[in-house]
C-alpha cells in the first residue's frame, strides 16, 4: 500500500513538473528592441507590433517584442549613454552614430552569416544595400536609395509663375519670389525660401554637383586626390550659401531647427521649399500639407543645372544609419526569423500597406489605398517586393525615378577605426566653419586659413590613406 501511494504521489510530481516545463516552454522570447520614433507611446507602433507578433506566433515562433523607449531629443547620445551602461537590447536601430564604438568592442553582429538562414530578406535587398552590408556587415537599413528631393506647394509655384526651375539663376527667383510675395498671406514679407534641419546636408543634396562637387574626394589642379570639403568647387558653393542667407532665401536658424520644426515651418507657410527622402518621406509630406491645407498638392524640383546637373553621389561604403544585432543576444535565431518575416509578402503587406480598413480597404482581390495611407511609413523595411496596389502618391513615386536618373556612386569608403580622432576634428571644424561662413562670423576670402586648419587637425593624415586606397584602385 505504501509502495503505491509513493507510486502514485511521484506520478503526480512527474505530471507536475511536466506541466510547469509545458508553461515555462509556453512563454514567448522576449526580444528587446530600440529604435528612434518607434516605442510603446505611439498606438500605431503597439497595433504593428501586436500583428507581428500574432503572425510569427502562427508559423511557430513565438516573441514578444519589447519596445524599448528612449527620451530626451538627442536619439544617438541617449541611446550610446544606454548602452555604455550595459543596457543592450537584442536589436539597436542606430542613427548619428555610435555603432563605431560597439563594432570596436564587438557588440554588433555581422548579418552576412544570418542572411543565408533569411531567404526572404536576402532576395529582397536593393543592389547599394548588396555593396554596404558587403564593405561594412553590421547594419541593415532596407529601403531603397535615400537621395533627397525638394518640393514645394504648387500653389505657390503657380503664384511665382509656375515654372519649374532647373538653373541655378531659376532657383534662386523662385526662392526670392517665394521670400516676397507674401504667399501665405499674413501680409509680411517673413516667408523664407528653404531651411534645412541641423546642418546644410540637405541643401548640399540639392546644390553640390551644380557647383562641380560631384565626389567626396576629388582631383585638385595637380591631378591629386583632395576631399570635397577642402576644394575650391566647395569654397564656391559655400559662398552661394552665403547670399542665399544674406537675401532671406535660406533659413539662418537652421543650425537649431530639427525636422520637426523644418517640417512645422514647410506646413505652416514659415518657409517655401523642403526638401525630403525620396518616396516614403515626400509622401508623408504631401499627406501633412493636405491635412492643414486640404486640396493642396506639392510640385516635385528637379536639382539645379550649373556646371554639371544631379544629386549628390550616393556612398556604398556602408550604412550610416539602421538595424544591428547585438552579439550578446540569447536569441539570434528569433532576431533572424523576425528579420524574415518582415522582409516576406505578409510581412511587407503589414510594413507598406498600413491596417486594412484605414490605410487601404479590400474586395476580393483589388486593393484601394485610402487618404491615411498618405502618413503611414514602414517602420522596419521597404524591400524589393511591388505591393499589390500604389501604395503612394505619383510625387512620392517620382521622386523615387529622380533618384534612379540623378544616381552615382561616390568613392568614399571607410576608414580604419585610428582616423576616428581625425575625422571627428575635421567634421566638426568643416561644421563649425561652415555655420561662420554662412552667418556673417567668417569672410570666404578667409577659406585658406580653414584649408590650412583642416590638415593640421587630421586632413593631412587621411589625405595621404585615402590616395593611398583610391590610387591603388
């Protein structure tokens, strides 16, 4: 009797225990995530999350994916201040930075070995993103090229003649004209041509190759291979930035003004000419303006013509921006399926259709995209897959064929980790004077002086690495 109930009392401990194993097997893997605008306050980011995971968990794999919130303005200080402390999520979304210091300490995983388990998102790269990920394997931003594109209201285009320009003499009426016609009819003259948040990078978008500077290292007059930042074409163009803020055509607070206040100004009649990301950008662009200004459509600009016409060269040699996998992830597996799936049809479904019954409506086998579609964005990936419906406006789709027309490669590449002390001394002198240059501080006529500066803090140096690599091409 007693060698039975012992029987039966480990029988119930086994069927037990067995249940406990059943339930903690049942538990979803946690995946911590962070990304920049991307977090638990926004419902729509919470909704995208929730399907995901509802999907994954249907082909069994079962995650809950942990958005983690990052405050404060400044996205890249706050994030490597996190994870200097130890605080590494599964998977980092970097912006402005801060991934060197991780690949130096070996945080950050390389996608190359991954991609062979991820089919899905390996055949749907875009060929710029084959050659990064090939120079430089700890990021993955997939998304088709990002040059930038300026719109303006075509109202006030029409108002300032409704000529699209396409020298730089056109451009800069058009900027004028937007600058004094009191266009949003406040009965001032306050309205300013462009702005562009932070730095110029935007407008050097726009006007870099009209002023011949058309590399990120370039021949001087001997033959030698010189940067751009340091060349005479960009003296010239520095000095044309210079008048645009002396007549009111560009906005001199653009060193404060980040994109939301760049795109409050645009919305807002503050200023007439943005620019923006190709495709996904320009349509949230004209999906805002509508909503203030309903009717209202934007007019795509093609980039000024001067001594050569096009966009600002597009660098291959890796990403600057997007997704990594931390090394010290227990669950790299799960990262990889994620990553999969949100590359596959369903997975992009969800990414560039938005939520069916707002984005976009369904009968049968025939989509139609509705108004909201014009403000929703994939918050992970745009692949090469073609949805099965126009999922944005013809402008956003032209400025994505601008790209396509204007693009060439730059033939800048990545230095070794010892220039990192000399190329932060020269971006942030190049940064310096070129706020000096445009706000009246410092004359052009001074632009030896800053050559000379620019050598003594490392340019020197990395002129002598990067002939060196590009010579031996």
């Amino acid at each position: 009797m007693l060698g039975k109930t012992i029987l039966m009392a480990a029988t119930a401990l086994t069927l037990t225990m067995g249940l406990m194993t059943s339930t903690a097997l049942a538990e979803p893997v946690k995946l911590r995530i962070v990304s920049k605008d991307f977090g638990p306050s926004n419902p729509d980011d919470v909704a995208h999350v929730e399907r995901i995971e509802a999907a994954l968990r249907a082909q069994g794999t079962d995650i809950d994916l942990e958005m983690v919130p990052i405050s404060g303005s400044n996205y890249a200080e706050n994030l490597s201040l996190m994870l200097l402390s130890g605080d590494i999520p599964d998977i980092i979304y970097f912006q402005g930075g801060g991934h060197e210091k991780m690949i130096e300490q070996g945080i950050l995983e390389d996608w190359r070995p991954w991609l062979e388990k991820m089919p899905n998102l390996k055949g749907g790269l875009w060929p710029h993103n084959v050659a990064r990920i090939d120079n430089y394997p700890y990021l993955l931003f997939v998304f088709p090229v990002r040059t930038k594109s300026a719109v303006v209201r075509t109202d006030w285009l029409d108002k300032a003649g409704g000529q699209v320009p396409n020298t730089l003499e056109e451009w800069e009426a058009l900027l004028t004209a937007v600058h004094t016609g009191d266009f949003d009819g406040d009965g001032q003259n306050n309205t300013l041509g462009m702005v562009t948040p932070d730095n110029t990078d935007e407008l050097d978008a726009l006007f870099n190759v009209a002023f011949g500077v058309t590399q990120t290292w370039m021949k001087n007059e001997a033959g030698e291979f010189v940067h751009a930042r340091v060349s005479n074409q960009e003296r010239d163009k520095l000095a044309y930035y210079r008048t645009l803020v002396e007549k009111g055509l560009f906005d001199p607070e653009y060193i404060t003004t980040g994109w939301e206040l760049k795109e409050d100004k645009f919305y807002t009649g503050r200023v007439g000419v943005v620019m923006g990301t190709a495709g996904s950008v320009i349509n949230i662009y004209r999906g805002k303006m509508r909503q203030l200004h309903p009717d209202t459509e934007l007019t795509l600009l093609n980039p000024p013509k001067g001594v050569d016409q096009g966009m600002i060269p597009i660098d291959v040699s890796g990403e600057i921006r997007g997704y990594a996998m931390s090394t010290m992830s227990e669950h790299k597996e799960e990262v990889a399926k994620l990553f999969d799936f949100l590359a596959s049809p369903e997975g992009q479904m969800m990414e560039r259709l938005g939520f069916e019954g707002r984005e976009y409506t369904k009968d049968g086998d025939t989509y139609t995209v509705n108004e909201a579609m014009d403000t929703w964005y994939p918050r992970f990936m745009e692949t090469t897959w073609t949805p099965p419906v126009a999922t944005m406006s013809p402008i956003a789709y032209a400025s994505l064929e601008q790209g396509v027309q204007y693009y060439r490669p730059d033939n800048s590449f990545i230095f070794p980790a010892e220039y990192a002390a000399e190329i932060d001394a020269t971006n942030n002198l190049y940064r310096s004077t070129v706020y000096k240059i445009l706000s009246g501080e410092m004359p052009i006529d001074q632009w030896d002086s800053y050559v000379a500066e620019w050598n003594a803090a490392g340019g020197t140096r990395m002129t002598e690495y990067a002939r060196s690599q590009l010579n031996a091409q």
